[in-house]
C-alpha cells in the first residue's frame, strides 16, 4: 500500500456559537445541518478519510454539505472546530496540519500544497500579470532570479496549454476557462505534493469543461501530486478519481472506489445522486 | 506661523507626556529595527504632510545643548527647511541651528541624506509621507501588519518582478523596498536610491516619522539595510554621465560621484549640480582656501 499523503480524522467545523446538541441533532439523518437548538451550522460534522500517494479522491454532495469548508480547512484558509489533519510530505516528514502556527501554514502553503478555486478572482490577483500571478508563488517560496523565475513559469504555461505570448496579459483579458488553466499552473509551479481542486469546471461551457479536465488528468500521470477534486458533479469523478467519499450535511455517507459507488451506491443519497443525474 | 507663541508655551512645544510617548516609541523602534511603532500623532501649528511626523521626532528629543541642521530637497534653504528650523527656535530657546552636517546633533531632512560622511552618536530624522512599504500592494493595513509580521513580502517582489517585465529593469527610483536587518521591509522615505544605498551600515541613527500615518520606525547604526533586488538584476543606485557618457560632475564645485540635481542651459545641454547645497558650498570654500 502507498504512503498516505493525508489522514483526516474527525474534523468538525461549526459556524456558530456551539451548543452540546450540535453534532447529534445534524447531519444526513437530520436531513440539515442547522441545529435546532442553538442554530449554529455544523459544515463538517466529523469528517474522516486518508489520502494515498498520486491519488486522486473525489468529494461529491450537493451544494451545501460541506465540501468546500473541508479543503478550504486543509489548505488553512479558514479553521477548523476540532479535530485532526496529518500531512505526510515528500521527505516523509508527518505534520499535524491544526497544529501548525502561521507562518508555517504559510510555509506548507507554499511549498507542500496548492489550491484551484472556483472562482479565480479568489485564486488569482487580478492586479497582476498571468506571470506575475504565477511568480508570486516561487516569490514566497524565496526564489529571487528573475531568469530561473520566468523559466519556471513559461514551462507551467507550457504545462497548462497557456501559449507564452500571453504570459504577461492580465488575468482579466482571458476566458473563464483560461483563467482556470492559469490558476491550476499557479498552483502546480511550486511542485507541491497536494492539490485541491475545488469545482474548477463549474460553471464553464462543456466543451471547455471538458479540456481541462482533459487536462487535470494528463497533469495527474505527468507530476508527482496527489489531488482531492472537490465537485457536485458525478461526470467529472468518473473521469478523475480513483476513490470517492460522498458528502451530506456534513457528513461522510459513503465512500469508495469510485467505480464502485457510481455502479453500486449503498447508501439512499448516493442512490439518489445518481439517478437524478441519470 | 499662524500659531502665536506665548510665554507658557513648553520648551519644546509639545508637553513633557507627549515628548515621552514618542520616545518610547523611538526607543521600541530602534529596538525592533524596521518594525513601523504606532504613537498617537499630535497636532502641530503646521499642516500633515509637512513634516510634522519628522518634527514631532525631533522635538522629544532636542535639548538646549543640540545642534540642529533641516534639509528639504538636500537644500538648507528651502522654505519648508527654514520654516521648520524658525519654528523649532522660537519653542526651543538656546537651540543651534547649522547648515553644516558634520556639526549637528540632530538633522531633520526630507529627500536626501547629506552628502558629508556622518559619525556615531549623530542622529539623521526622516519626515514619511507613506510609512508602509506594502501599501502599493496591499489596501488593508490590517492585512500588510499580518504580512509584516510574517515577512510575506511576495506581492512587492511580483511588483519588481514586473518592472523588469516591462522595462527591463526596476524603475523605483524613491522609496525603495528595503529589508532592514534581515527581517522588515521599510519605505525609506523619499529618498533617492543613491541614499537609499548609504543607509546600509552607517554609523547614525536613522529615525524615520509619518504624522498622518501615526507611525515611527528606525534604522539603527550598523545595521544591514538591503534593498530588494533579484540576483540577475542587481540594485543600482542612479549614474549621472556627461555628453561624452564620462561620469558627471558638479557644474558649480566640480564633485563627482554625488547626487545631482538636473539643469537645463538654454541650448538644451544638461548640466548637474550638487543636490546638498551645503556640500557644494564646503566643497566650493575649501577649493578657494586652496585645500
Ligand atoms: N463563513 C460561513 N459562515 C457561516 N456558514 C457558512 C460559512 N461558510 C459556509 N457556511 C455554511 O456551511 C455549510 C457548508 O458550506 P460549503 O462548505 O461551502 O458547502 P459546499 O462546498 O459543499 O457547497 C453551508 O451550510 C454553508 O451555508
Ligand atoms: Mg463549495
Ligand atoms: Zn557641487
């Protein structure tokens, strides 16, 4: 078996002034994640998974449950309630995630993860070149030749199917779909060992949804990275992920290869998802 | 001066509870060098933006004994420099004041740093439109102190990243990020590169102050000051070249190798001149007493 990139450990997250009804009163039994007694929002009522070298798991459930708020947690823009996350990098040094202060989750970051938003007015600074964006990346991780720099992000370009020309447009003068490929090269020139990808497609034409999921895939046999991919959308798992855990209020209700919850789905929301997207 | 002084008007202008909180605050600000200390500002019988956070400096700490020199476009007799040295004696009896930078104690200045060699024990007071280094990058100044105390300069390294995009080179040509004892990066004030450069290991204390800002920062002696710069392009400070591409002199005391201030003569030909006019006045007296 592969070294585990990340174990996740019953992380919690709620937003709200907690109540010790909380976690029993949610969740996908409850059909809400709302407490009804101190109506604080458990995002994540105790979430659990472990993560493999190179491999891709995928995080489907419906708008809501919970996706987002847990790799955003992973990639420390925003803290958890309780609970643990443990990294284990590329020299197999195992980090307590939470327990990180902030420079060094500035650091890991930087150097061990990277993250692609849905929406690239979060992932990329809209003041700055395509490069720029791009170099910042390399900048915080302390390179300072200018040469070395360019290199680096002309083969990320390269890698992302960016023609060089454009290097240093502004983010604003490219397509939806662009901006996307500029975001996953930000995110990949620091070589991390991690990637989050968090509904990246969603809300692109098809035809450009389907090339950069062309794309993801190609980086996946190319780089040494593993990924979470974060989607409502059954299609892009199928396409991306070798395992799937399904999400729902909170929760974790299944999870799996993803072949086999696709083809076999035992719980009822899964079955549900399914079907409907049938 | 709208301000008309009286008889109970405080040694110093400011009272003593003021003068001490600013030197609390210089005192932090020499301890953490770079590190931007916030002090309540005080009003001053002169508009912000026209030194005050300088004065504000210069008056907690000047005593009978001192001897101050003001330098406003590297010119002693500007008028803002007088303004401020007519101001400073009339609430500081028995004050010096001196042209001559090797002589004072104290010497107030906005956009240069004098050209004469200073020593130890002299003490150089900036007066700081923008105190903070990341405002070009960064509009929250709740953000670019979390930036600070972490060090994430990134954004103002994409900044000279994209000067070299553009232009080939980084066109800062004042106010030059500069990182101050390995860790804080300063705005130095609008001074010219060429002085930006001299702050590296000099023997004063530079004390750096922004009235609007409410902010007071130092550079103490020795310490390293380095301006941010890639390590294929390299900080430069300015060159001044004649016609002829040779290394520039002063058109009035001969000098070179000092900042100059540009001049146009009539047929279009530039000339240089010294910027510290009290540099070029030395210069210019030893020369006539044949030294
Ligand atoms: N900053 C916040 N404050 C309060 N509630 C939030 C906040 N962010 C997300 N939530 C709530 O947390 C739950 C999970 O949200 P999210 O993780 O964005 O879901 P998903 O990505 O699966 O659509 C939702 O009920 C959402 O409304
Ligand atoms: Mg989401
Ligand atoms: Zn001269």
């Amino acid at each position: 078996m592969a070294n585990k990139v990340l174990e996740v450990n019953n992380v919690k997250k709620v937003y709200g002034s907690e109540c010790p009804d909380c976690l029993q009163s949610t969740g996908p039994e409850h059909a809400s994640n709302i407490c009804p007694s101190c109506g604080s929002i458990v995002a994540l009522g105790g979430v659990s998974f472990d993560l493999h070298a190179n491999e891709c798991l995928g995080i489907v459930g419906e708008s809501g449950s919970g996706k987002s708020t847990l790799v955003k947690s992973l990639y420390f823009d925003q803290s958890v309630t309780s609970g643990k996350a443990w990294f284990t990098d590329q020299q197999g040094e195992r980090i307590d995630l939470f327990a990180q202060h902030a420079a060094q989750q500035r650091w890991l970051r930087n150097n061990r993860l990277g993250m692609v938003y849905q929406n690239p007015h979060i992932g990329l600074n809209f003041d700055f070149t395509v490069g720029g964006n791009i170099a910042e990346r390399l900048l915080m991780g302390g390179s300072r030749n200018y040469a070395k720099i360019r290199s680096s992000v002309q083969s990320y370009l390269e890698k992302v199917e960016i023609p060089l020309a454009r290097m240093d447009d502004m983010p604003a003068d490219f397509s939806g779909g662009m901006q996307q490929r500029v975001q996953i090269a930000k995110a990949l020139v620091t070589k991390p060992s991690l990637l989050f990808l968090d509904e990246v497609t969603t809300g692109l034409d098809l035809s450009v949804q389907a090339r950069i999921l062309d794309l993801i895939l190609q980086l996946r046999y190319d780089l040494d990275v593993a990924m979470i991919v974060v989607t409502h959308d059954l299609g892009v798992v199928r396409l991306l992920a070798d395992r799937t855990i399904v999400m729902k209020n909170g929760q974790v209700v299944e999870g799996g290869l993803t072949d086999q919850v696709l083809h076999d789905p035992q719980h009822k929301y899964t079955q549900r998802l399914i079907s409907s997207e049938l | 001066m709208r301000h008309s002084l009286t008889q109970q008007d405080h040694f110093g202008f400011i009272d003593e509870y003021a003068k001490r909180e600013v030197r609390r605050a210089t005192l932090k600000a020499i301890c953490i060098p770079g590190y931007q200390v916030p002090y309540s500002s005080r009003e001053m019988p002169m508009g912000r933006g026209f030194g005050t956070g300088g004065l504000q400096l210069t008056l907690s700490m000047i005593g009978p004994t001192d001897t101050l020199k003001v330098i406003d476009q590297g010119s002693d007799e500007s008028v803002n420099a007088e303004n401020i040295k007519g101001f400073v004696q009339q609430v500081c009896s028995g004050v010096h004041v001196t042209n001559k930078a090797t002589e004072a104690s104290i010497v107030q200045t906005r956009h240069r740093i004098p050209e004469a060699p200073m020593s130890e024990g002299q003490i150089l007071v900036f007066q700081v439109p923008y105190p903070d280094s990341l405002v070009v990058v960064e509009a929250s100044e709740s953000k670019r102190r979390v930036m600070h105390s972490e060090a994430d300069y990134a954004k103002l390294w994409v900044k000279l990243y994209e000067d070299i995009v553009r232009y080939g080179e980084i066109t800062i040509s004042h106010r030059y990020p500069t990182e101050i004892h390995g860790g804080y990066v300063i705005d130095p004030s609008p001074i010219p590169r060429y002085d930006t450069a001299r702050l590296h290991q000099s023997p004063v204390i530079h004390l750096f102050g922004a009235g609007r800002e409410k902010k007071i920062y130092a550079v103490p002696p020795y310490t390293d000051a380095k301006p941010l710069a890639f390590e294929d392009h390299a900080f430069r400070v300015e060159s001044f070249l004649d016609q002829d591409g040779e290394q520039a002199s002063c058109s009035v005391c001969g000098a070179k190798g000092v900042y100059f201030d540009e001049h146009y003569t009539d047929d279009g030909v530039v000339q240089y001149k010294c910027s510290d006019t009290d540099f070029c006045l030395q210069n210019l007296t030893n020369q006539k007493n044949g030294q």
